[in-house]
C-alpha cells in the first residue's frame, strides 16, 4: 500500500520556481518528521531538507536561502518550495516522512525535477 506520495516536479528554466508536495493518506498529527532527499543516477540520495514536529528545520548548504520545507497538518502535505533553481538542482525528488503509525518509516515514489534553458 501506497502512503506516501510526492508530485509537483517538471521543468524549470534556471533562476525559476518549483513547489513540490508529499501527501500521506494517514493523519499528519501522527508524523513527527518529513524530509526530503534527491538523487542522481549512480550517486547517494542526499538530504535537502527536514522539519519535526516541533518545528525545527534543517537545510543542505547547498539549498540554504533557495529553498523552505513547510508541513500542513490539516491538508496531510509537506512542501518543498523551491526557488532561484540551479541546473545543479536536477534530480528526482523523495520525500521521507515518519510516523507514530505503521509503517513507521515511509518513502514515496519520487518526483522528477529537471532545471534547464
């Protein structure tokens, strides 16, 4: 069973624009911590970004000042604005999201964003 689920990729021009979103077809309150991470053919997921429930937010270097994770509880949904994108930025796009409910641990299938002219 799918529970996760993660859409908005596509294509962007440099310097563009993305929002990202992760639905869990759980209730959001049971969700203490959501990430997202992206990979390149052949190298390591990274992580991006990272929210708690408590609020507290983590960014790659790499992403700091570009991007904003935020989560709303009513609507089930994490988010990944994405702003000022680079080529660099190319990858699919998962999110991680984990919870006091089974599974525990879940991951979505991915979303492809590509940044280019």
């Amino acid at each position: 069973q799918v529970y996760v689920v993660e859409s908005g990729g596509g294509l962007a021009q440099p310097g563009g624009s993305l929002r990202l979103s992760c639905s869990d077809s759980r209730s959001f309150r049971t969700v203490y911590y959501v990430a997202w991470y992206r990979q390149i053919p052949e190298k390591e997921r990274e992580l991006v970004a990272s929210i708690n429930g408590a609020g507290n937010i983590n960014y790659a270097d790499s992403v700091k000042g570009r991007f904003t994770i935020s989560r709303d509880n009513d609507k089930n949904t994490a988010y990944l604005q994405m702003n000022s994108l680079k080529p660099e930025d190319t990858a699919k796009y998962y999110c991680n999201v984990k919870s006091f409910s089974l599974p525990f641990d879940s991951w979505g299938q991915g979303t492809q964003v590509t940044v280019s002219s």
